[in-house]
C-alpha cells in the first residue's frame, strides 16, 4: 500500500547505523554520543549521498526539535507554577502564555506541514517527540480552539498516519 | 564541524515576541553539567591528596619516632 511510509535507500553502513541511531533516539535530549556518530557519517567522504542528504535531514530536525521542545517545557512550567503546587491557583491565562500557546501551535502545525510525501517517516518522528509535549500544554488547559483537536494521543504513540487513525 | 538548520527549521525556531520569554535551557543546563562535573573531579582530587599528605605526614612520624 502507498500511504504505508517507506524508509530512504542507503547503502553506507555507517550512515545507515547514524540514522537508526537518531531515530531511536529520544529527542527531548539528544546523546552526545548519537550526536558524534550523526556528524562523522555526515562528514565521511562516501559514494551514498542520498543517504547522506536523509541523514543530514534527520540531523538537522532532531537538533530543532530539542530546541523548541525546550521552548514548549518552559511554558508548561510557567503553567505548572502559576496554578501552585496542589492547584489552588487555577485561574485563566495571563495574555502572554495564551499569546505563546497560539503562536507555539502555528509553528508546530507549520513545521509538520512543510515535509515533503517522501518525509512521511521523519514527520512522524517529529510528531510523536513534539506531540507528547503538545499534550502536556493541552491537557493543562482548557477553552482551547479547535484546532488543538489535531494534537492527538495518536500523534505521540506514532500510529499516526495508520489505519487506525484513518478509521478514526 | 557545523550543519546548517533547513528553512523549515529556521522558521520552526525564528525569534517571535510571544515566545521571547519561553527560551529553550538546554544549552545552558549541559554547560552547568559539563562544570558540575569539572567541580566534581577537582574536589575528588583535592581529597586524594589531602589523604595522600596525611598517610605521609604519619609514615614520617613515625621515622621520626623510631629514629630517636
């Protein structure tokens, strides 16, 4: 079937390893490790440029995703500590953090829409590592806009794109 | 060694006035890390040798006791 996503040809083993490595990987922190491998495979004088190129995709959205996932721990902390600790301090929003929820899911929204068909199996990795913390935001508020329907639980389990969220 | 970010990835982290105030602390907790550990290492050797002086002091002392 076409909608299943197909992983990018490559034929180095070493920028084959850096890849599976980054997509195992969990992106909230990036291992200094991986980080290594991901650089040297990129940097190698190698015949697989394709996979190279993959590669230095993968690379480049694992590093802006740990960014802006930092970004999106803030505001849940600054959430976390204006309601208190046994929340007594619920209250609504100050304009600021609704300011930054909006403008957080039209980057998130914008980034997922701009991967190209061939990208099917890196937007889900990006989903699933910005989604849990899109979750986070979401589920410590409400009167959100609808658009924040589209942040689901199955965009983090990386089912997204199957047949059980089309069914959905 | 430096990669580039995408176009994507530059809009994705461009500068924006409602997420001015939310800045990612990644970069800052790994140096705070890197200098924990630098501190760490310095204070573990500090105690080896303070160790290593009094074993000798004592070891000297008792020469010294011998001797006499």
């Amino acid at each position: 079937s076409e909608d299943v996503s197909h992983m990018p040809e490559m034929e180095d083993s070493d920028v084959l390893n850096a890849f599976k490595d980054l997509m195992a990987a969990d992106w909230a922190e990036l291992p200094s490790a991986v980080v290594k491998d991901a650089k040297t495979a990129i940097s190698k004088n190698t015949d697989d440029k394709a996979g190279q190129e993959a590669l230095k995709n993968v690379f480049r959205a694992a590093e802006a995703v740990e960014e802006f996932g930092g970004i999106l721990t803030s505001i849940k902390m600054e959430i976390d500590d204006s309601i208190g600790m046994s929340g007594e301090g619920v209250k609504p929003l100050p304009n600021d953090i609704t300011d930054a929820l909006r403008t957080a899911y039209q980057r998130y929204a914008e980034y997922l829409d701009s991967f190209e068909p061939e990208e099917v199996y890196l937007k889900k990795k990006v989903e699933m590592e910005l989604g849990t913390k899109m979750i986070h935001l979401k589920m410590r508020c409400s009167g959100l806009g609808s658009e924040w329907g589209k942040v689901t639980v199955l965009g983090t389990s990386g089912l997204s794109g199957s047949y059980v969220e089309q069914r959905a | 060694f430096h990669i580039e970010p995408g176009t994507r990835e530059k809009a994705l982290l461009a500068e924006d006035s409602a997420l001015k105030r939310f800045k990612s602390h990644k970069k800052s907790v790994h140096k705070l890390k890197r200098i924990g550990d630098v501190l760490t290492v310095v204070v573990v050797a500090g105690c080896c040798y303070e160790i290593y002086v009094k074993a000798v002091m004592k070891k000297e002392a008792l020469a010294a006791g011998k001797s006499s």
